[in-house]
C-alpha cells in the first residue's frame, strides 16, 4: 500500500504571520511530497529485491528508505505540532515533566532554540521521550536521521532546513525559531508525551 501525502491541517496561510502562505505550500506540497515519493520507491524497489533475491542495492535503498521515511514522518508532525491558535506555554503533566528535566519552561526554550539553531546543515530539533531513560530529551537531528537516539519518542519537532523558512526568513534561522514559538500546537505536544508514557 502506497504512502500518501497527508493534508495540512489547516490553510496555508493559517499560520501568517509567523509562517508565510509561500513557503507552507512549497514546503508541504514539493518537500514533503518528494520524501513520500522517496519512501514508495525505495519500498517498491525492496519488495522487488525481496521477489527476486537479488540485494546488490540493499545498502542504497535500505538508506533510501530511512532518510524518505523519517523525512516523511517529521514532516508530518511538524504540521501537526503547529496551529494558528498555537503559542503560549504548555500546561499539565507536560509542563511538569518540563520543569523537571530542564528547570522550568525559559531554560527548556532556550536549550531548544540553541540546539535548533546550531543544526549543521539540514536537519531538526526535536524534543523527545526516552522512557528507558524516564525522561525529557533535546535532540539535534542532522538531515532526516543521523544523530539520532534510539528509543527517543518525538513529541514536538522544528525543520531547520533552509527550505523551511528560506522565503520569508531568508538566512535567519534564529528570527524563524523566534516567531515559530507562536504557533506551537501544546495541545498536539502533550497528547503526544500522554501516549508515549503508556
């Protein structure tokens, strides 16, 4: 079964004026549509290694298939970990855990904003859920995959990429994460940290 591209959860330009109308279409139509592309190919072409027992490229797609796919998957929580009627501070069992592993929540947003900013190249911050660790984690995710964690459970996510925020940001990533902020979906966050802790 083929994987399909997931409509955005609100209009493009829901997001103004934080998130320019441009980039969300650009970003969610081209981007993510080329990882979900990527994925369905390097399943087909898996499932014809399998049919013919030939794995000369098992390398190249099993790669393919890591990099589409957790593209694929940030990217769809990335829609999701934003709202227009996002921002403010989280509240409950999650701003609990917050303040435990890293203080209270300006310590946590600094932390976050530093690590998104300092992403070498392409990649992502993540804040994620280690329950072998039973706690709160800040991830820097260099392109879809490499430095991450295993076991980590995503819960809030930030592209860094520059096709992220090129249009409206140009090269400041730092005003991007700045106003990001005020559209972050605390509700999606802490369903998210409630279904990881089962």
């Amino acid at each position: 079964m083929a994987y399909k591209l997931p409509p955005l959860p609100y209009a493009y330009d829901a997001l103004e004026p934080y998130y320019d109308e441009q980039t969300v279409r650009i970003h969610h139509d081209k981007h993510h549509a080329g990882y979900v592309a990527g994925l369905n190919k390097a399943e087909e072409e898996l499932a014809a290694a399998r049919a013919s027992g030939d794995y000369a490229l098992i390398k190249h797609w099993e790669r393919e298939l890591v990099f589409h796919g957790s593209g694929h998957i940030l990217h769809t929580m990335f829609w999701e970990n934003m709202t227009p009627e996002g921002g403010g501070e989280p509240s409950g069992a999650l701003a609990m855990r917050i303040a435990k592993d890293f203080g209270d929540l300006d310590a946590f947003r600094a932390q976050f904003s530093a690590a998104a900013n300092a992403v070498e190249g392409s990649g992502w911050c993540v804040l994620g859920w280690v329950s072998t660790l039973a706690k709160l984690v800040i991830l820097q995710i260099e392109k879809h995959q490499d430095l991450s964690l295993c076991g980590v459970v995503p819960l809030l996510v930030i592209d860094v990429w520059e096709h992220a925020y090129y249009l409206k940001y140009q090269n400041r990533r730092g005003e991007w994460l700045s106003n990001w902020w005020n559209i972050v979906n605390w509700a999606d966050v802490a369903s998210r940290f409630a279904e990881a802790r089962k």
